[in-house]
C-alpha cells in the first residue's frame, strides 16, 4: 500500500495535491493533475451508479474509459451515448492496451474479465479503491453514515454550487437537480478557508465491507452509526470500531482536518476515539455544537453558541431529513459558503431519487391514489419514512409494498422490523431480495418470518410473492385517498410503475 502522508499545499503553476504519495504508480498517476492524461481505464460493472459516475470522472480527468456490464440497463445506454465504449456481456474481453482495471463491488473474484486481468498482470481496483485514488487530487469531502448518506451528498454538493464553489461529487443515488449521480469540478478551489487547495470532492463513504477505509477525508460528515450490513460485520461494536477507523484517515486540526458527527445515535465518544481533527457535533440535544431545532410553522433552524447560523423551509418530509440538511448546511459553512446561499440551496432542495420519491397518482373512484417509491430497507429508514410520510400526507390509507433485502439483514434484525411498520395501515412483503446469499442461506429465512413478527406488533400484513403479484396486489387493495410507497433497495420499484399503468379502477 502507498504511504501516505500529509503535506502543506502552495500557490504555483501546477494544481496542487492534498497528499503525497510514495512508492506507488497508481497514486502518482491520481495525485497528479495531469497524470490520468490519456490512460486507458477499463470497467468492469460500468453500470453501477458507483461505477458510472467514476467513468465520468476520469474522463474529465484525461482518461480513456471504456468498460462492460452484464446488462443495457438505462445507465449503460446513457454511458453509450455520451460516447463511451461499453460492452454488453461478462464474456467480453479486456481490450489491448488496458492499463487499468476498475471493478464493481458485485463483481466475484471469479468473473472472466478479472481472472482475464490477473492474467495480464493488469493493475485491478474495486470501486473503493478507485475512488480513494480518485481523491488524492482533490480536497476530499466524505459523507458516511448508516442512514442519509446519499441524500446529505447530494444536499451538501447543491449548497456550495448554490454558494459559487465548482465542488465535484459522486454518490450512490442520481439526483436530478445535480444531472446524475456524480460532476466533476473545478481542479483548484479560488476562495474559501481551502483557497488554492484542489477542488472538492463530495464523496458518499460507505461503510460495507469496510470500503470507506480506502479513502482519504480532508473533512467528514458522520450522520448516524447502526448495525447493519451484517453479513461484513459481526456485531455493532464491529462497526463502531470501522467508524473509528475511518474517522482516524482525517489529517490532524491544524491541517485543517474536520469532523461533523451526530452527538446523539453515532456513539460518538468511540467513533472519535484516537481522532485528532477538529470534532463537532450536530442534533436536536441542547449540549451539541450545533443545535438543530423546528418552530411549529415547519421552519428548520440550526444554533452555534446560542446564535441562529441558518434557517430555511425543508422540502423533503421527515425530522430525519432536517438533520440531513442540517449537517449538509453546516458542513458548506465550514467550507467557505455563505449563509444567505446555503439557506437558498437547502430550501430548494428537491430530494434524490428512490429517496421518498413521489412517482405520481392514479385515479381510484372519485379520488387520486397518490404513489411513492423509497429505497429504505433498513428498519429504522423504513419506521421514519413510514412516520414522515403518514404525518405529512394524511392519507386515508398509508400502505406499504416492501421488498425485504438479504438474508442477513432479514434474520438478524427480524424483530426490528416486525417493530418498524407502526405506521403503515396495511404492509405487502414480497420474497426476499437476496444478493451474495449463499443458497444455504437463503433457506433461514422468509418473509413469512418477517410477516409473523409484524403481526405479533398489531400490524396488517400479507405475503404476496413476486414483485408483479404485489402490483396486482395493490390494484385489488388501493383506493382513492390512499398513499402507496413500495420500498426496498431491489427493483420495487417496478410494483409502482406497473400499478400506476394499471387501468382506472
């Protein structure tokens, strides 16, 4: 691995770097300015959110990308358009000339083009790992968390555009206000308590497999730490343990190395642990840095020192997402942004997609069926989701089409979510989405397991099987004033469409 240490940047001809890096062609490649100036990149799972928008970086970086998928999904045939050269097909072989090779998370360490690249000796990179390289020429901006992570990017990115920065960014969720689930910006940043460093790079950080490890903050964002992810990690102390790992990757204070973490529900006093950059804190608490509060009209407000430092009007529904926007807002402050643009920014904010996302109505009688779709398949995203969606919609039925999501998050947090639906009036569970399951595992649990423990809480529940068995489902079901979301990090998604093409009932 590189060493790496930090250095003092200084105004000259050339774009500075945060970091210098030893004994590592790779890195020099990254840390320079002009070091990715006409390699040649191939991608393996060039259709992952992830993956495409680090295609996109390394183009406007001088890169040559080219890369394959298993599949034309829509993200491949957007890469195809702008020009990029993508394959369709595993079995498609890495082009003469490759000097790099950058893979997806899902790709297994049998898969042709990997083995094809061991085989050449051609350097092999996951996705964390590129994109921890991506970093060493920019000022490093990392949002990690269990919950928020994508939203808080995306929120963070939009404030210091709002503010006139050029901030890069990549996430794993589009967004429609930013194009797309990644931008590059500017190589160096012109003002700003970071003047003259490289330009920012608002990066998502998560924490599967401990992917976030391979990173290198200047500043970080931490909004909440939960178990999850249980099939990488054996217990929550494992993962307090990653997080404090992580934290200890940001430079020291007094080079300007910063950490916003949540004073309640981030076990913050171990996460920080060992860590020397400037520490605050965010939340609702009264004894936190910042102090995030709501007036009754719905107005958002954060307080440093007992002084009012922002306030705007939350688009986005739920108490969760004023803390998302709180971190975000706070986070652009410290970065350079002024306070009148971040509240413009966060005021406008519209949301990022799968995230509570309003797909339409459809008419039911008299009365509309209003349809959303979300991406939480967490217990605690799908109670306040559930929560934040019943309280700002008042529908006359709240009901809910869930997609359970591995087995391990299944098992291991089966009374979680038997507690989690509280607020829903009526909940569809379809199979299992398993993904790097085992077959053996596959047959611990089921949805019938998931059903039985919500109707142990009072709840209504039913199993209906497919994804297309759930929208017919909710064809019988749904009627005008109801609200319908389907949730789930697996193609749920479908279920809404379907239902919304449905004929009028």
């Amino acid at each position: 691995m590189a060493q790496i240490t930090q250095v003092k940047h200084e105004i000259s001809g050339k774009v500075p770097t945060m970091i210098s890096v030893k004994n590592d062609q790779l890195s020099e490649w990254f840390s320079n300015a002009r070091g990715l100036q006409g390699r040649a990149i191939w991608l393996v799972g060039a259709g992952g959110t992830g993956v495409s928008g680090l295609a996109r970086l390394l183009r406007k970086r001088g890169a040559v990308v080219s890369g394959a998928d298993s599949e034309a999904s829509p993200a491949v045939k957007s890469l195809q358009s702008e020009g990029f050269q993508i394959s369709v097909g595993d079995a498609t072989q890495i082009p003469e000339g490759i000097e790099l090779v950058i893979a997806t998370a899902a790709a297994k360490a049998d898969h042709p083009q990997l083995v094809e690249a061991s085989k050449r000796n051609i350097p092999l990179r996951n996705y964390a790992q590129a994109l921890g390289l991506l970093q060493l020429g920019h000022t490093a901006v990392c949002v990690a968390g269990t919950h928020g992570k994508s939203t808080t990017t995306c929120m963070l990115t939009w404030c210091l555009l709002h503010a006139g920065f050029d901030p890069g960014f990549i996430a794993g969720a589009t967004c429609t206000a930013l194009h797309g689930s990644a931008r590059a910006g500017s190589a160096t940043l012109s003002k700003g308590p970071y003047s003259h460093a490289p330009g920012f790079l608002v990066t998502e950080s998560c924490e599967f497999d401990r992917s976030f490890h391979k990173l290198h903050p200047t500043t970080a964002i931490i909004n909440n730490v939960e178990s999850d992810h249980l099939d990488c990690y054996k217990s929550l102390d494992e993962i307090v343990e990653s997080f404090n790992t992580f934290a200890t990757l940001l430079p020291a204070a007094m080079d300007r190395g910063y950490l916003l973490i949540a004073h309640e529900g981030a076990h913050r006093e171990r996460v920080t642990r060992d860590v020397t950059a400037e520490i605050e804190t965010f939340g609702w608490h009264p004894s936190a840095d910042y102090v995030v509060d709501m007036a009754a009209n719905g107005l958002a407000r954060v307080h440093h020192k007992k002084k009012e430092i922002m306030r705007w009007h939350p688009r986005l529904f739920g108490a969760h997402n004023v803390l998302n926007g709180a971190a975000a807002g706070i986070m652009a402050l410290k970065l350079g942004a002024d306070r009148l643009s971040v509240e413009e920014a966060l005021t406008s904010f519209t949301g990022v997609d799968r995230r509570l996302e309003f797909l339409g109505e459809r008419k039911c009688g008299d009365q509309n069926v209003r349809v959303y779709d979300d991406y939480g398949h967490h217990p605690t995203e799908v109670r306040v989701t559930l929560e934040a969606l019943k309280n700002a919609t008042n529908p006359r039925r709240l009901i809910c089409l869930f997609q359970p999501h591995q087995h391990s998050r299944t098992r291991l947090l089966l009374e979680d979510f038997g507690a989690c639906f509280g607020a829903a009036d009526h909940v569809l569970l379809t199979d299992i989405h398993f993904v790097r399951d085992a077959q053996i595992e596959r047959t611990l649990v089921s949805s019938q397991d998931v059903a039985q423990r919500i109707r142990a809480h009072g709840g209504t529940v039913e199993c209906v099987g497919t994804i297309e068995a759930g929208a017919a489902r909710l064809n019988e079901l749904a009627r005008g004033g109801d609200v319908v979301v389907t949730m789930g990090a697996g193609p749920i998604y479908r279920a809404a469409n379907i239902f919304l093409k449905s004929h009028t009932t």
